[in-house]
C-alpha cells in the first residue's frame, strides 16, 4: 500500500514537472536563424559577363545536400546598401609602393561607393591593427584618412585585420558587407590563422576581394606575371576570397587595379541577394555545405554560380 502511494506521489509530480515544463516552452519566443547568401552569376563560355534579370524561382539552395526553404531574395533593383571595409596592408615590404597603395585604396572607394547609399570605412595592418576611419559616405573624410598614412610597420597581421573588422563592424553593418584587402604579402603576425579570418567572415555574412600589389610598383617586377596566383600567400589570399563568395585579383600596375575595381563594383551593383532558413534550426557548432543551383537545367549548362560555399552553425548575434 506504501509503494502504491509512493509511485502514485511520484506520477503526479512527473506529470506537474512536465505540465510546467511545456508552459515554460510555450512562454519562450520561439528562435530562428537565416543564413544570407550574396549570389553572383556569370556566363561559362565568357566569365566577365554578368548575368542578371533572374527570379527567385531560378534559384535552389541545397544544405548538406537538403534543398531549403527560401524566404528572402532581391536583385540589383531593390539589392540593400553595401558597407565596405578597405584593409591595406602597411607592412615593411610596402613602403617602396605606399603611395601606390593610398592611390588604389582611394580610387577603390571612388569606383564603389554610391554616394547618399553605400558607406566605406578604412583600416590599415601591419605589426598593429588600425582603424582610421569608421564606415561613412562623405568621401572627404575617407580621402583625409587615407593621406594621413605616413608610416609602415614591421610585419604583416592580415588575418587579425579580418578577424577584428569582421567581429567589431561588419555584424551590425545593415547591408551588404564586403571587405577588400589590398595587400603584397602573407601574413606574418597574426594570432589568428587563415581558418578563423574566412570563419568569422563566414558568420557575420563576410564577402572578401583581394587585390594583391605584389607584381609591381608602376610596372611589374621581373618574372612576375600580373593577373597569375604565383606563391603560397597568393593561394592563401585566392582561398579568403572564394571561401567566402569573393574574388582575388593580381595586378601589375595602376591600370590593370582600376580594372579590377570596376569589376568588382559591377559585380555588386548585380548581385543576388538569397536568404534562406536552415531546416536544421540547431546551433550545433557543426560546419555546413552550402549550395545554390538553378531550378532550370538549360540555366546550368549556360550560367556559373558563384557564392560561399559553406558554414559553422554557431549562434552570432548579426543585425540584417
């Protein structure tokens, strides 16, 4: 009779224990996570050309493999803002080309930044890592900024650069974020690696473009050839760029980085804006594959899809 009333006490709390955890459950909002993908689409046969004129339903995004739910898509029309961060490198090995440098991170912020829209902010890295200009559009104050850079440093913290002005302004920027690198070198003092600069990229939504100066100063430097991936600092740069939907140019000369700028300024002037909603709602710290095909196979055989492909599922607090 004990051992009756006993388990008899034991059911009715287990029951009240889980009547109060469901009320608990109902009384928490409910959270979700979307992950944004910044898409660019060009002709196979002819790679400079952009496509643009898509729909949302020309798209399929497909994570580790399970086609997701789509819930967010615009294009050049109705595409948000971009803020773009301009990291230059100011190590020991640039000081032959600063000037070179100050030109092409000011010619890049003329070619990109819409005026009354887009907003660029710029940072320089060497043994320190330097914000000198906090993201802005009134170009007068980006040009005082740049002209104010006298002095280079004694190494290279490339990867610190990313992963301090990814961390500190790219997860409250309101638009599309983007960083261009210009730089000469590998990095040569960063606590961080080259893992933990394209994962932060990663999860504050992060687009990455290199432009690497090493093949010259007004000119290019013997046995190097503008436009090629040479070293293992170039192929380091190349994988920042691709891991997270950008593109590393090598340039010789002032002409070829203006070129490089134009296109990389028509590239986000087309492209397409994809948020989706993970099925797989768990921040399980996992890395995950991410991949944007057409729904039309005669879209495949004529189109290339470029965008990151891949990502951690770690709770990060990002403003959209």
């Amino acid at each position: 009779m004990k051992s009756l009333l006993r388990f008899t006490i034991f059911a009715v709390l287990i029951s009240l224990f889980s009547i109060t955890a469901l009320a608990q459950d109902d009384d928490d909002p409910v959270s979700t996570f979307e992950v944004r993908l910044p898409v660019t689409v060009t002709e196979k046969k002819k790679k400079k050309n952009l496509v643009t004129g898509l729909r949302k339903g020309d798209f399929a995004v497909f994570e580790n493999g399970v086609r997701q739910e789509v819930t967010f898509f615009t294009d050049e029309s109705n595409n948000p803002p971009v803020y773009v961060g301009v990291l230059m490198d100011t190590s020991a090995s640039t000081s032959g080309k600063l000037k070179f440098s100050k030109r092409a991170a000011k010619d890049f912020i003329y070619t990109v930044t819409r005026l009354r829209k887009d907003k660029a902010a710029f940072m320089t890295f060497d043994h320190r890592v330097k914000l000198h200009q906090d993201f802005t559009d009134k170009l007068d104050l980006l040009d005082r900024a740049v002209d104010r850079i006298k002095n280079t440093g004694s190494q290279t913290a490339l990867y610190d650069a990313i992963w301090q002005f990814s961390d500190e302004k790219m997860r409250n920027a309101p638009g599309r974020r983007v960083i261009v690198l210009i730089t000469d070198g590998d990095d040569t003092f960063s606590r961080a690696e080259i893992e933990d600069a394209i994962d932060i990229a990663q999860r504050t939504e992060t687009t990455i473009f290199g432009i690497s100066t090493k093949a010259g100063f007004l000119g290019t430097v013997p046995g190097v050839e503008a436009g090629t991936i040479k070293d293992k600092g170039d192929k380091y740069l190349t994988r920042l760029c691709e891991e997270t939907g950008g593109r590393a140019f090598f340039t010789g000369d002032m002409l070829a980085l203006e070129r490089s700028f134009t296109k990389i300024s028509k590239e986000l002037r087309s492209q397409y804006i994809i948020t989706y909603r993970p099925a797989n709602q768990n921040y399980d710290g996992k890395e995950r594959d991410i991949e944007v095909r057409f729904t039309d196979s005669s879209k495949e055989k004529k189109y290339r899809i470029r965008t990151k492909s891949k990502y951690r599922a770690i709770k990060d607090s990002l403003r959209q």
